[in-house]
C-alpha cells in the first residue's frame, strides 16, 4: 500500500510541476507576442494545476494525519514501560491488567488508523486516477500534433509534386513533335519515375496518419489498463478492510426500494424491441429518431424522449435498452473508447410505490449511490460536508434535497475527467411534483458534455413541451410488429390453437389482435390471456373472433368487462382481496404486500393465535404460495398478480440471526397488473360496486391486515428484523384507532401479541441487554417505548389503585385505551 501510495503522491506532483511549467511558458509566450490567443489555453492549464495541488493537499493532510495518530498512539503504548525480553509472572500480570483497563483508548486508536488507512487508500485512488486522466490529455494531445506534422509535411509534398507535374505536362506539350529524341524520352522517363515515387509517398504518408487516427484509442486504451488494474487491486485491498466511513456513507444512502420497481417490470418479450437499435425503414411511416446515433454522437446537448400511451410498454423498452450491449457499445463509441468510463444510470418512477420511488430525492440518492459504489474516491469530493463530519448520528438521518442535489452536480463536474454517465429515468408522469421542473431539470443534466438522458414518458402537457425538438420516439405507433410476435408465441402456438389451424386459417384473429389494440401492448396481454382462456375452454376460432370482436379496445372498459364477467361465486371473496390490498396501501405508503402476509389477511384469528412461533419451512411456504396465486388468478379477473424478484429465500438455521420472513417479504409480492388499474379502481362509483358485497358482513379490512401482521410476527427467526417491530407499530397504530375485534378477541390477540414478543425477546435479546430490562417494550427499538415516559426499570407503574403490568403501560403510552380500559375492569377495585 505504501508504494501505492508514493506512486500517487508522486505522479500528481511530477504533473504539478510539469503544469506549472507549461503555465509560466504559455504567459511568458501571450506576453512576448502581446496576444490575447492564448487565454484559454492558460484558463484550462490553471484549472488542471488548481485540480492537482487540491489532490496533492489531501495526500498530504491524510498523510499528516496518520502519521500524528501513529505518534501519539506510540507514545500511549510507552505508557505500558520497557517490556523486559523475560518478564516475570508479576510484572505480566501487571501489565495485562493495564492492557485490560485501558482496552477501550487501545481500540479506539485502532478504529482510529483504520479510518485513516481507508481514507488514504481513497485519496490514493484518486490521485492515481487524476494523474492517469492527466497523462491520456497529454498523450492525446501529443498524437494529435504527430498527425498534424504529418498532415503539413503531406500537403507541402502534395504541392511540390503538383508543380513538377506541371512542368512536365508543358515539356511535353512543348516539345511534342521532338517525342522520339532519345534525350526528351529519357527526360520523359527520369519524370514519370518521379512522378510515381512521389504518388506512392503520398499514398504512404496518407496511410500512415490514418493508421494514427485508427491506432490512438487503441494505444491510449492499451496505456489504461495497468493503471486500471492497480486501481482495482487498491479496491480489493480497500474492501478488506473493515468498515470505513465511506462504506457507512454508501449504506445511508441506500434503501431497500430502489430496485424494486425495475424488479418487477416484465423483460422484453423474445425478439421484441430490436428495431430501436435500427434506423427507421425507408418508404414507411414507421418514424424515429436513431437511438443508437444519439447515444454514440458527441454533438446532441439534449435528451433522448420515449413517449407513449399508458400501457404502451415504455418501461418495458427502457429496461431493455438500457441493459442492451448495444447501448453500451453506442456509449463506448461516444466515450473515446477507453479514454473515459462509462457507466449506465437508471432510475424508474413509481406514482404507486413508496414515496421516495417517486420523488426527486430517491431519484438523485438512486444516482448517487450508483456512481459512488464503484467509485468511492469521488465521495470526499462529491460529499464533502458529510465526509468530514460524518458521526454515528447520521444513519438515523435521512439525506436531505439539497445535500442530495449539490453531491450530484459535484458528481458530474468531478467526474468529467475520466467518466461518461448514461441516465435511463422512467415515468416522469408519475413523478410526484412539477413535472415541468423535472423535465427542465433533466434537460439541464443533458446539456453537459459528459452526461446523456434517455427518458420516458406518457404524452401530458409537460413532457411534450419540454421536449420538443429533442429525438424521439412514440412507441405507440412502432410496436405492432411486436404485438404480432407476442400474439404469435403466446396464442398462435399453444398445442389446441395448433389443431384447430388444422382445419381453418387463424391469421386474422392473430392481425386482429395487433390492429385493436392500437398500440397498447397491455391491451394485448391481457386479450392473449383472455383467448387462452377460452381456448383452453373448448371456444373454437370462430368463438374466439367473436370474442375479441366484443371486447373494448379501451383499456378501461376492458378492465370494466373483465369486473363484470366475474363469475358470482367469488363476488365476496374478490371484494374483501381488493379493500384489503387497497387498504394496506394507503396505511403503508404502498409497501410490497408479501404473498405470505397477504394469505394470512384472510384466516380467522383463532387460526392466526395457533401459528407456532419459528420460521416457516419451505415447503409451507411453496404451498402458501401455489395457493394464493390460484386465488388471487381466479378471483381477481387478472387485475391483480404475483411478481417474483429476483432472489428466492434460503431458510436459515437456529443460529443465524437473519430473518426468513423478512427475505419472503420481498421475494413474492402481490401488486396491480399495471398502474393503470390502480387508475381504473379510484372511480368512487366503481369502488362502491366493489364493497357492496361485504355491506352488512362481519368483515373489516383492518382486522385482516392486524391478523396479516400478527403472523408475520410469530414467524419471524429473529427479532432483530426490521419487519417485527415495524409490523408492532402497525398493529398498535390501527388497534389503537378503531375496534376489529370483539373484547374477548381483542384481549386475547394482545395477550397473543405480548406471548409472541416475549419469546422472540427472550429467545434472542435477553442475555444482551442490562438486567433492569425485563420486558419487549423496553427494547430501543420498540415506537412509543414507556422507557421514554417514565422509570423503566419499575416492574408496573401506579395509577390511583391500580398497578399496571408492562403491557398494560406500553398500552397507555401507545393510544391503546380499550384495552387498558377492558384490564382494568377485569381487576378488582
């Protein structure tokens, strides 16, 4: 590390000078000439030094650092005496026990140099990438000169040899009618060698400068790549480290939704999608703009927008595009090939996700935690304030707006060196704010020339405006082919459709399909689903024309007609599904609803008290989950669905503190077919046709979400998971304001409550925490805590004449009034 270290330093000191140098030359020549010509040239030559003395400081300041704290930890240990080489059993003895005593300074010195060690890597990094980015400048620059030399020396060649021909045409002419003089035939000879040796020069020279311009990317790529691997083995070594404060610093960036939407939005279909890398065919009105072109051309200052109807596939295609080797090859191209990195951002907009999947601080935390995971020398810069003050207070608070929006313009302005970004950001419709804003604001994150934004968008007024004149594409009009694809692969091969073209053509049901949808790929989808249906029921081709002939082309109607066609049977049990999806949107913000909570939503309480209190095994939960699509598939007409994330859950043994229940709550999730069915279902005279059913019913969707918690709760493996105490918040929240139960049930779902806490806390906490705790609620961790309202080590607490148990106090600091009030009545005066 050390040599490391002095390679940096070094390089960024060399190129100080050499800059230096080269700034003292170009003033004193701008003053020698008296010409104001090379002013910028001195600009660009001030702002590289002022970059370099920058990084040489915070070498140095680092550097001075450690050695400081290597100092007065070496004058700490001579604190401890001469050791002799043989010490006796009392004078090691004595010292052990100084060791033991004064083990906390020791660690903290420690932690100390290891912060320090993970900030000079860093720096180093840095330093090391600077001069690297500094020498590609230089060695371009210098090959840039060779081919312009070159290119004077051919052009002077070029008009020598015009001159000598010409004078040898008028010899020629001149003495035409004395051509078989053997002195004019050996002049005429002598020049036509010349005049040959001359064009195979210029042929040679020309040859050599393109194999220059051919070559430089190549062999300034080729210079790169030792730098690139020390670069990563400072990484590697880095990451062996223990945790520094830029690791902490990349943790309190993160959080937990900012894949989730890209997880769940379906892969292009097979063969989909591959004309958006191809120019527009000539001789059609099938029109756009070239993405290819705009992502490998330097000159476009301006983003690149999709625009599409709802349900057109437009995230779809930004999944696809953005993750295609073809885009990254396009940006290779525009990068120099080596000369900068490039990397791809995305970000997808989620109007019925959490808040922060559709707001402007998880869109730019998103990037930023992107661009510094891989490069985590840029966070001192990028994040200054927070590098230098960081503390153990800052995981508890959230990044700010305005630390977020400066870290990212420092971002792209440091990073401009050596790095080229791609931004792929979705739905600006449904970001939640001015959509006009974001639409300037990414227009102006464009505008820079290291930066390119593709971005997505259903046409409203905003994007529209905002985005004129920038290439495009509306997808609505380009994807016909690919519902043909669709239909053909989905529908037209299934085994019965196969026997049934026996006999009659089906290529107008298949044209059919496409030509009715009019751009929607949902549209299709959903029909393919609704045709396999009847064909798997025995309909015949003709049945299956009339069929989609009767269908709305209208997404909404569509969604309407598949309401009404529910069979009447499942009309109860639909209705209770979508309050309680509902339901749990509004009182989560629109948190994943796990298969596994949602399943237990609809058992009674006795079935939920009996849950034994361990992780549930596989096989239970393969079965929960088979079940629950077949429920959600047939009773919900296909507007509600199961999406898998990428990880399946790994079941996890007695000793190791992760949470099963935690991983399923994220691995299958049930979630709207598309937003526009959240859409569909806000029409107050819709919903009120959804809950007639339940009218008069002893059902409340909050009983069943209450239920749903308390199951997850007797599941969990370990009470350190996030989702015990935040489904205890929930429970205590909703019973706090209104009554699910009767009182015999309430009283006996918050003794089950209590039961199912005690055992998780006794199970794991108990023999780490103090003996004054005694109780669940008293753990840091547990909202609204009686520890923050009183003495916490009382084993009840006094009110008039009655003594409270610890549930019974949490139950009076938490809103939990008809429960204390039902105790208390229970207890004698």
């Amino acid at each position: 590390m050390e040599a490391l270290v002095a390679v940096g330093l070094a390089g960024n000191i060399v190129q100080f000078v050499q800059f230096s140098g080269n700034l003292i030359s170009e003033a004193k020549a701008m003053k020698r000439a008296g010409s104001h010509t090379s002013l910028s040239r001195l600009k660009e030559l001030s702002e590289t030094l002022t970059r370099q003395a920058k990084i040489i400081k915070w070498l140095l300041d680092i550097a001075t650092q450690c050695e400081n704290a290597g100092d007065e930890f070496t004058s700490y240990l001579d604190t401890f005496g001469i050791i002799p080489e043989q010490p006796s059993f009392l004078h090691s003895a004595k010292v052990s026990a100084k060791v033991l005593q004064k083990q906390a300074k020791i660690n903290n010195f420690v932690a100390t140099l290891e912060q320090l060690q993970g900030s000079l890597l860093l720096a180093t990094v840095a330093a090391l990438r600077s001069s690297s980015t500094c020498e590609n400048t230089t060695l371009k620059e210098h090959f840039k000169g060779l081919q312009n030399d070159a290119r004077t020396h051919l052009q002077q060649l070029q008009r020598t040899t015009e001159v000598s021909l010409s004078g040898l045409i008028h010899k020629v002419e001149t003495h035409r009618t004395d051509a078989q003089t053997a002195s004019l035939k050996r002049q005429h000879e002598h020049d036509q060698r010349r005049w040959e040796e001359a064009s195979k020069n210029l042929q040679d020279i020309q040859q050599l400068v393109n194999m220059m311009e051919s070559r430089l990317d190549e062999k300034i790529e080729a210079l790169h790549k030792p730098i690139e691997t020390c670069l990563g083995l400072m990484m590697r070594t880095r990451a062996a480290l223990p945790k520094d404060r830029a690791d902490e610093i990349l943790e309190w960036l993160d959080f937990r939704q900012r894949t989730w939407r890209a997880d769940e939005i379906n892969p292009a279909y097979r063969q989909t999608y591959d004309w958006v890398f191809k120019p527009s065919p000539e001789g059609t009105d099938l029109k756009w703009d070239n993405l290819i072109t705009y992502l490998a051309d330097d000159a476009p200052a301006t983003a690149y927008f999709i625009n599409g109807k709802a349900g057109s596939g437009k995230s779809t295609l930004m999944k696809f595009a953005s993750h295609h080797p073809g885009t990254l090859a396009a940006l290779k191209e525009w990068a120099g090939h080596g000369q900068h990195k490039v990397l791809v951002l995305r970000f997808y907009f989620w109007k019925i996700g959490t808040e922060i999947q559709k707001n402007h601080l998880g869109l730019l935390q998103s990037l930023l935690h992107t661009v510094l995971s891989q490069h985590p020398e840029l966070i001192p810069a990028v994040l200054p304030n927070v590098y230098c003050n960081w503390g153990p207070w800052h995981q508890k608070e959230k990044p700010t707006y305005t630390e977020m929006k400066l870290g990212l313009e420092l971002l792209l302005k440091r990073s401009a060196e050596f790095l080229k970004v791609c931004l792929f950001i979705d739905g600006i419709d449904e970001f939640d704010g001015d959509h006009r804003d974001m639409c300037i604001y990414l227009q102006s994150l464009a505008s820079a020339q290291n930066v390119k934004v593709v971005v997505s968008s259903r046409p409203t007024n905003a994007p529209m405006h905002a985005f004129q004149g920038c290439p495009s594409l509306r997808l609505q009009d380009l994807t016909r082919g690919d519902m043909a694809t669709y239909v053909n692969g989905e529908l037209m091969s299934h085994p019965r459709m196969k026997r049934l073209l026996r006999y009659s053509s089906g290529i107008f049901l298949a044209s059919g399909v496409a030509e009715k949808a009019e751009g929607v790929f949902l549209w299709v989808r959903v029909v393919v689903r609704l045709l396999l249906n009847g064909l798997e029921a025995g309909d015949t081709l003709e049945d299956l024309h009339h069929y989609l002939h009767a269908l709305p082309n209208d997404l909404l109607k569509l969604y309407q007609k598949m309401m009404d066609d529910m069979q009447p049977g499942y009309r109860l049990q639909a209705s209770q599904i979508f309050q309680v999806f509902w339901r749990w949107g509004e009182l989560t913000q629109n948190k994943p609803f796990s298969v596994f909570r949602f399943a237990n939503a609809f058992e009674s309480p006795a079935y939920v008290f009996g849950i034994p209190i361990s992780a549930i095994e596989p096989d239970e939960f393969q079965w929960v989950l088979e079940q629950t699509e077949a429920r959600i598939r047939s009773r919900c007409c296909g507007l509600l669905e199961i999406r898998y994330r990428k990880r399946r859950p790994n079941p996890v043994d007695d000793h190791d503190v992760s949470c099963y229940s935690d991983e399923i709550d994220e691995y299958a999730t049930v979630s709207y077919l598309h937003r526009s069915v959240a859409e569909f279902l806000e029409s107050k005279d819709l919903w009120d046709e959804i809950c007639r059913p339940t009218k008069g019913a002893d059902f409340s969707p909050d009983a069943s979400i209450v239920c749903a918690c308390l199951s997850v709760m007797r599941t969990t493996h370990s009470i350190t998971g996030a989702n015990v105490w935040w489904d205890l918040d929930l429970v205590t929240r909703l019973c706090g304001e209104m009554t699910p139960f009767d009182d015999t049930i309430f009283l006996q779902f918050w003794d089950t409550i209590d039961q199912t806490m005690s055992e998780l806390h006794n199970r794991f906490l108990f023999p780490q925490l103090p003996e004054t705790f005694d109780h669940w609620s008293q753990d840091e961790q547990c909202k609204g805590a009686p520890r923050r309202h009183g003495n916490s080590t009382a084993t009840s607490v006094n009110i008039g004449r009655q003594n409270l148990t610890k549930l019974e106090v949490y139950a009076l600091f938490n809103g939990l009034e008809r429960y204390l009030n039902l105790k208390l009545a229970q207890k004698p005066i």
